[in-house]
C-alpha cells in the first residue's frame, strides 16, 4: 500500500496495488474518487481538498495502527 500527499494541488492518492491497473474511476462523493481494477478490487482512493480529508491540521503527520500487533507507528508526510 502506498499513500502520496501533493500538497500543491491538495490531493491524496492511498494505492493498494504495487502495479499499474486500467482502471474505472468511480466518484463516490464530492472529493472522493474510487479507482477499480478489472477485477472489480479497489485499485486506489484519490482525495481532493486532501487537507480537510485527512485533517491536516496535526502539521502532515500521519499514524498507522495495527491492532492486532497493538503496534502504532507515526510518519510525516511534510
């Protein structure tokens, strides 16, 4: 999984697959477009207006929990 933050046009694209995918871009929402791949998996999710969707506010950064591990990890996406 990969997520990638361009803050110069405030998207966010948060990809599942490590290859490329023809794609059907399905919008579920007003900033929020759902990728899927030909065999109806989700390939991706693009954020518009990114900054309100991941609430940007805590200065970029980003945690990721596995609750199975109980194991919690902090990135920075700035």
């Amino acid at each position: 999984m990969k997520l990638s933050h361009d803050p110069e046009y405030n998207i966010a694209y948060i990809q599942f697959w490590d290859e490329d995918a023809e794609v059907d871009s399905v919008e579920v929402g007003n900033d929020i477009v759902v990728d899927v791949a030909p065999d109806g998996s989700v390939f991706g999710i693009e954020l518009l207006n990114a900054n309100k969707q991941l609430k940007l506010t805590d200065k970029g950064k980003l945690l990721f929990v596995n609750e199975t591990a109980n194991i919690s990890t902090e990135l920075s996406l700035t």
